[in-house]
C-alpha cells in the first residue's frame, strides 16, 4: 500500500491507495481518489496512527508536512516502528509538477499544500481558470489558469481564527467562536453584537472568494472561471457564498481531501519532483 499524509496546522489526514487501484485511476472520470482506507488525527493524536496501520503492507509513503518540525520527526518516528525500510518522501512545491508549473517568485517557498491542491484542481478540471479556496486554520485562495499555471494567490486568516481573536481581543464580548459553527449568519447587517461579529468574519471570507474570482475573470475573459473550494470551514462559508456566485453565473466544486487527491495525483504521475527524502532520522 502506497501511504499518503497531509501535515497540516491543526491535524493530519492520511489515506491508503493500493497502487493496482492508483494505476488505473481516471481523476477526470472519478474525482475522488480510490481511497482503501483514511482517516483523520490532531497533532496530539499521532500516536493513534500506529494502531490504525498495524495490519498494513506500507511499499512507499509521500508526505505533504505545514506543521512544525517536530511533526515531522514525530510521524517518522512512528512510520519507522511500522515499517524500518519504508521509503518516505517529501513532496516539496518544485517549478513544475503533475502537469502544473508554479509561478511563485520562489517556487520552492509555495507551500507543499497549496501546490498540491493547486494539482487537484487543475487535474480535475482542466479546461477552466480555477480559484482554489482552502478553508482552514488559514483561508488560502489561489489563482491555477487555463493553461495550468500556479499564477500565485492570497493568505488570510481562517474563519475560526479570525473569529476567536475578535473575541479575544474585543472587550466585555463572549466567546463567539462557536457561534459560526452552531447558527448559520444568513443576514450580513446581524441585530446583535455576537452576530454581527459572527456576520463579518464569514462574510470578510466571502467577499475575498469573490474578489479573487471576479479579479482572474477580468484577465481570462476568454476562458471558463470555476471555483473550487475545500476545508473544515468550507460548509459554513458556502452557504452564503453560493447566491453571489449564481447571480454572478461563477460554477463551483465542493471537494473533500484536496490536498490528499493532489498527492494522489502525483504519486500516480510518477514525478520527479518530490524527491526530498527525510535525512535526519531519529
């Protein structure tokens, strides 16, 4: 089994593929990967994977890691219990790879994520000019044009985040954190303080979508937009998202794991442009 982890700041998503299967998978066809087996842990709960791979044949493993160092150092510790000779490799964003070539100043400081979901995307969907909006810790939204280029994109904090330091930082306000996800702000001008927190942090999410995709339509007048969204906070923006991409006739993909499909996509690419292998063994 091909093992295949995304690190990223809160938790780790795994996913197993049997290469057989990865071999004569049609990304056009069947969006998503066939999965043998994934799950999902917090940092806290690594230790969990073990057990969760203890009956696995593991040939090979690609790692996309955002997350600190110690991670990192964790999860092979871990990988190595299971499997001593098991090749581990580290996908790093590159100039070019699986079809897609990063535009990035410094193509290597793109973030192993985003390049990956960059790759889902325009795999997925290659003949439109894409806005890859990631909704999590962090809101990254990412420009992939028709001609399968990473042009570069926007970080802005995510949904949970933005909302926790307003309320953190904003005197005699309760913790309206939660609220987001527990009453969904249909109306942008709320009638109460909490809502009208609540209200602008997912509506500041919103609005840069929009500007992003209005912004790639205005140059690629010629080519079909598409939005293509992903992340724990994505079913709590969509909902107010979605009227103003009707209106403004911008089509849109909800797609789970974007990251995982992304190295999916290149460990079944065969590329060379992951082949930073972790040196520095515990």
């Amino acid at each position: 089994m091909v093992l295949i982890i995304d690190v990223g700041n809160t938790c780790l998503k795994w996913a197993l593929l049997d290469v057989s299967a990865l071999l004569a998978w049609d990304v056009a066809q069947t969006p998503t990967a066939p999965w043998a087996r994934s799950g999902s842990l917090a940092h806290h709960e690594l230790a969990e994977l073990s057990s969760a791979l203890s009956d696995v044949v593991l040939t090979d493993c690609l790692i996309s890691n955002v997350a600190a160092h110690q991670v990192q150092v964790e999860l092979e510790i871990i990988l190595r219990t299971l499997a001593p000779d098991l090749p581990i490799t580290k996908f790093v964003s590159s100039p070019s790879c699986a079809g897609l070539t990063n535009r990035y100043l410094e193509p290597h400081k793109l973030g192993s994520d985003r390049f990956a979901s960059a790759i889902a995307a325009h795999s997925l969907f290659p003949e439109c000019a894409l806005v890859v909006a990631t909704c999590g810790t962090a809101t990254t939204i990412d420009v992939v044009t028709v001609n399968g280029e990473f042009a570069g994109g926007m970080i802005a904090p995510g949904l949970q985040v933005m909302a926790a330091s307003l309320a953190k930082n904003t005197a005699q306000l309760p913790d309206i954190a939660d609220l987001i996800k527990n009453e969904a702000v249909h109306e942008v001008f709320a009638r109460s303080t909490e809502l009208a927190i609540a209200s602008g942090c997912l509506h500041a999410q919103v609005g840069a979508i929009l500007s992003a995709l209005l912004t790639l339509k205005a140059s690629e007048a010629k080519s079909p937009v598409q939005l293509v969204i992903s992340g724990g906070a994505a079913p709590y923006i969509l909902p107010l998202l979605a009227p103003h991409l009707q209106g403004l006739h911008f089509q849109w993909q909800h797609v789970a794991n974007l990251v995982l499909t992304g190295l999916a996509i290149v460990a079944k690419s065969n590329s060379l442009c992951f082949t930073d292998r972790f040196d520095d063994r515990p």
